[in-house]
C-alpha cells in the first residue's frame, strides 16, 4: 500500500469517519466479476487516496438473503426512494 494511501486510511479510522461504500446489486453475481469490481474500486481508491468498500450482492440475496434484513438495505432502499421522487418534482 502508497504511503498516501495508508494515511488516509489512517485518517479514515482516526476520525471514525467511514470508507466510501459501493453497494452493487446485479441481476447475477460470479467470483469473476466480483473479483472484477472489487479491483476497479482500488485502483480507484488507489488513485484517489481512499480505501472503498465494495458490497456486491445478487438480487435474490438482496431481496431474500440474510443482508435483506440489514439496516444498510433498508438505508439503502429509502435513499433510491427518496431521490426518484426527487427526480420527479419540477424545476
């Protein structure tokens, strides 16, 4: 790990202040393209001086699965909610 990026990782613990989050739901979720976004998202961090947390769930297991029950999907669905009815108020 860069010497810059350590210490925005450093910075990131210190101030409690989280890593970005990159929460992906796809129709269909393998090793290759998990493996695929996860590299995209450090190269990007890398380049940026963050550390980015990636989260890549199928849509079944969003839906159904274990993570279907967590807080951060429910975050998650009130904040698309909320911005497409943004979306829809005239300028």
């Amino acid at each position: 790990m860069r010497q810059g990026n350590n210490l925005s990782y450093q910075a990131q613990k210190i101030s409690g202040c989280p890593p970005p989050l990159m929460f992906i739901v796809l129709n269909e979720v393998d090793q290759k393209i998990d493996r695929w976004i996860r590299d995209i998202a450090w190269e990007v961090g890398f380049e940026n001086d963050r550390v980015i947390t990636t989260v890549l769930l199928d849509k079944e297991q969003f839906e159904h699965g274990p993570m279907s029950e967590s807080t951060i999907v429910d975050n998650i669905q009130a904040l698309v909610t909320y911005r497409l009815e943004q979306a829809k108020e005239p300028i």
